[in-house]
C-alpha cells in the first residue's frame, strides 16, 4: 500500500497515469512499523526474447525495497553548529516530523509540521534560503530548507532568533551602560565603539542582508570576543547554506541534462519511426510496379488472348497469378498495418450496400486460387440484406477471411467452404446486425490461440516452416481492426477436429457522420 501511494503521489505531481517506467525512491512513513523508511521502486522488464517474444522488453511489475532510515537521526542530531536552540530535521510530503526533535522527545512521527518552508516545498517544490519564519514549536526562527520533493521529504535547519542576534543585543546594553556611566569619555569612546563595535555589527547586518538575498558572502571579522564568536557562527552557517546550495544546483544541472537527453532520444525515435514510414511507402510502390504487370499477362494468358496455352502451361500460369494476387495483398497488409499503427486507417461509409454484391467481388479475386486447388465455395445468404459499411474495407475483411478458410482447408486435404450471411436474432446496443460466418474444414484452433488472434497485435497463426501458401497472417489482425471500426466484433468457434469457423457481426445502420471520419 505505501508503495501504491508513492507511485499515485508522483504520478499527480506529473500530472499523468500508467505505472512508473523508471526507477523512483521515496522517504514516508510507515504505520505499520511505527517509523520512517526508505522506499525504493524499480521497474522490472521482460528480458528473455527466446521465452515469450510478444513481452520482450515490456514492463512486467516493480521492485519495492524497504529500508529505515534511522541513521538520519545519528547525522541531524549533531548539535555542534546550531548552538542552544537550533536543530535540523526532515519532514514527509504529508508535514509529519520524520526525525527525533530536540525539544519533545515524544515528537517524531507524530507531530505535523506546519511552517512557511513546509507549506512552499510541498506546494510548489521550492527552498526557503535564510529566512525568518514561525517553527512548529510558534518559536520565531532564523532558517533554511531543502525541497527534496522527487523522494518527498524536506530538509529544515532552524536557529531561534532570540539566540541569533542576542550578542548583538548584548552589545547594545553595554553601549547603553557605558554611555551613561562616562559622560566625560564620551567623546573618546564613541569614536571607540564606532571602529571597533559598531562598525563590525553594521558590515555584519549588511552581508546578513546579501545572504537572506542568495549571495553567499562571509563576513571578515577577526576578533577573539563576542563579535568575533558571532562572526565565526555566521559564517560557519554560511558554509553550510552554500554546500547545500551547490548540491541543490548540481542536482538541477542533472535533471536538465537528463531532460535533454530525452528530449534527444525522442526526436531520434519520432525521425525512425517517420523513415519506417517512408521506407515501407516505397518498398510497397515499388512491390506494386512489379506486381501489377505480373497480374495482368497472366489474366491474359488464361483468358486466350495471347494465344493458346496447353492444360499444364495454364495451371502453372494459375499458379503464377495466385502468387502474384498474394503478393500484392502482402503489400497491402503492409501499407495498412503502418496505418493501423499510426491511427490513419479511414472508413469511407456508404449506405445499402448489398452483402450478396460484397461477397461476390470477394469471390471474383479469389476464384483462381479456389479454381486451382478444386475448392468450393458455398454461399448461404439472404439476397435483401444490406448494410451501411466502407465496400472496399468490407471486401477486403472477406477476401482475409476466405483465403484463411482455403488455406486451412488445402492443409486438412478438404474441399469445401461455407459462407452464410444472416440477420442477428439478438439485439447489440438496439441495433440489429449481420452476421458472417466463414466456415472451413480445418484443424481445430487451441483456445490460447484463439485468444492471441483476437487479441494481439499481429498474430501469425500458422509458425509451422512448411506453409503451403506462405506469407504471414497479419490479414486476420486487420480484418478485425476493420470490424472493430465498424463498431463490430469478431470471434471463432472450432469443433473437436472437424471444422472452425470466422464469426463476424457488423450493425446494418452505421453513424455516417461518425464513422466517415473515424
């Protein structure tokens, strides 16, 4: 639970969600062991590619390391520095004291700190430098702080004021005293106190100022009395307020160069991803230069009008047309898997088109391949439905479907296909669809690959070395984006070894204005 409510602390400072990907440390308190600790949280990512490929490198839980942090106590206790009534000590991001006070032993862990400091550090992550404020003791104080807001603490450094300037205020009764004492030395120790006392207070008061103003300069005064006790307490807490200074500005120099660097791998990964566009945009052009040429004198061969061609030259030339047609859907998967992945797949909704007319351009594209390979395929449809879709991105979820179920079905020695278009019985959201059913007579889909189908992103269903049709089934994770742009679903049913079927329901009426642009 502490850990959950760090990760939630620093994700509203960051002002986003999702779990840490980076490596995060914490000090808070702990209610259950009744003392401060040490929270370190570190992100655990999949490492072994040759295990689970699709979880190479993702993030896969946290490591949280608890350590108390009663050490702090040893070094903030030290007293040397901060006379009769200073003190040093940390508060959590909730104000509670976290280290042993000075004044209340009973303090720690559960007196809330309500200071100046406090309230800047853990409202807007600033330090308080030299300043005179209210303690949590109502004591009028002399201190500094140190906003460590990333691990949520602050470190605070407290002097009473009264302590601070009583020399001062000393010295002042003496001048009082001696003044009225010898009237007739005025003169004389006047010009004395103005050299050697007030002079040194003044010069003392002014470098105070230029240290409440962020200049940490000491003061040069050497005497072995008050003054000069004064001056050496200055300036040993001037000492301190500088180191802790410096360490404050090289850690902001840290954060600095490590946000550059990130805003440089950025820039890095946003140029790869754009030349992966690029280059995939001009592989497929020119894939399709090729190809299209390749179709189109195979049409002609088989259709007679470059002369006659013997019973093996026309399958052979079948056989080429069908590698051809599987190429350039290869090129097409390609082109729209980078959309996928960029969000820019559209849908162009067209109302009323008839499912009879869908399945038939479908089928025209395929009728070599199911030609070639003594595949028939059956229609069961209605021929008065029809529904508002995008037709090409219609026809090409069937032509995914259908050339899945002749691959399967060549692969199990079968020859016959079923495809049966219906209205749903059951109503989605109020709207009645249809529903196609592509069924084959392949080998029964295990249930962990169902869900990996319908689940990842790209999913080759058949890894076996010897595919009949090669190529990679990324058809299928497009025909389902489709759908799902249709504000449809997509399932699979198989039987104990005799059959599977495609299940797709798309709602007859689409959003026109919606989906156009979706």
């Amino acid at each position: 639970m502490i850990a959950l409510e760090i990760v939630k602390n620093y994700q509203e400072d960051r002002g986003y969600s999702g779990w840490i990907s980076n490596p995060l440390y914490s000090i808070t308190y702990d209610g259950g062991l009744g003392s401060a600790v040490l929270v370190m949280i570190a992100p655990v990512f999949a490492s072994d590619p040759n295990n689970e490929p699709s979880t190479f490198g993702k993030l896969i839980g946290s490591v949280v390391v608890f350590r108390d942090i009663d050490t702090a106590n040893s070094i903030l206790g030290d007293k040397r520095f901060l006379g009769e009534t200073g003190e040093a000590y940390l508060v959590d991001r909730s104000g509670r004291l976290l280290t042993d006070s000075r004044f209340d032993d009973n303090a720690n862990y559960k007196t809330v700190v309500s200071s100046i400091a406090v309230d800047v550090c853990l409202g807007n992550g600033s330090d308080i430098n030299a300043a005179q404020y209210v303690s949590y003791r109502e004591k009028l104080v002399f201190g500094t702080s140190q906003c460590e807001r990333n691990i949520g603490i602050v470190l605070l450094s407290e002097l009473d004021n009264a302590e601070l300037f009583s020399p001062i205020v000393s010295l002042q009764e003496r001048y009082t005293v001696i003044i009225l004492g010898i009237m007739a030395a005025a003169a004389v120790v006047a010009f004395y106190l103005s050299n050697s006392v007030l002079r040194p207070l003044q010069l003392l008061r002014k470098i105070m100022k230029t240290v409440q103003g962020g200049t940490f300069q000491k003061a040069d005064i050497r005497r072995s009395d008050e003054i000069g006790d004064l001056a050496s307490s200055f300036n040993s807490m001037v000492d301190e307020l500088e180191i802790r200074a410096k360490k404050l500005k090289l850690r902001n120099d840290i954060l600095e160069l490590m946000s550059s660097r990130l805003a440089f791998q950025t820039e890095q990964l946003l140029k790869a991803d754009k030349d992966k566009e690029e280059f995939s945009a001009m592989i497929s052009d020119e894939l399709k230069r090729f190809v299209i040429p390749i179709i189109g004198y195979c049409e002609l061969l088989l259709d007679g009008s470059l002369g006659e061609i013997s019973a093996k030259q026309k399958e052979k030339v079948e056989i080429m047309l069908e590698r051809a047609w599987s190429l350039q859907k290869l090129v097409q998967n390609i082109l729209d898997v980078r959309r996928l992945e960029g969000g820019m797949l559209k849908m162009n909704i067209k109302p009323e088109v008839s499912v009879k007319w869908l399945l038939e351009r479908s089928l025209d594209t395929l009728r070599i391949i199911t030609r070639s390979k003594g595949i028939s395929v059956i229609l069961e449809i209605d021929d008065r439905i029809t529904l508002a879709c995008d037709p090409t991105r219609t026809i090409q979820v069937l032509d995914n479907l259908i050339e899945n179920a002749i691959r399967r079905t060549i692969e199990t020695n079968r020859t016959k296909i079923i495809v049966t278009v219906s209205l749903s019985s059951e109503m989605v959201d109020r709207e009645v669809s249809a529903v196609f059913i592509v069924q084959d007579e392949g080998s029964e889909i295990p249930e962990q690959e169902k869900k990996d189908i319908l689940g990842n992103k790209f999913y080759d269903l058949d890894t076996s070395l010897t595919r009949t049709s090669g190529g990679t089934d990324i058809g299928l994770i497009i025909a389902r984006s489709i759908v799902e742009a249709h504000r449809g679903r997509m399932s699979i049913q198989s039987d104990q070894g005799k059959q599977t079927r495609f299940i797709v329901s798309m709602p007859l009426n689409q959003n026109l204005k919606k989906s156009a642009a979706a």
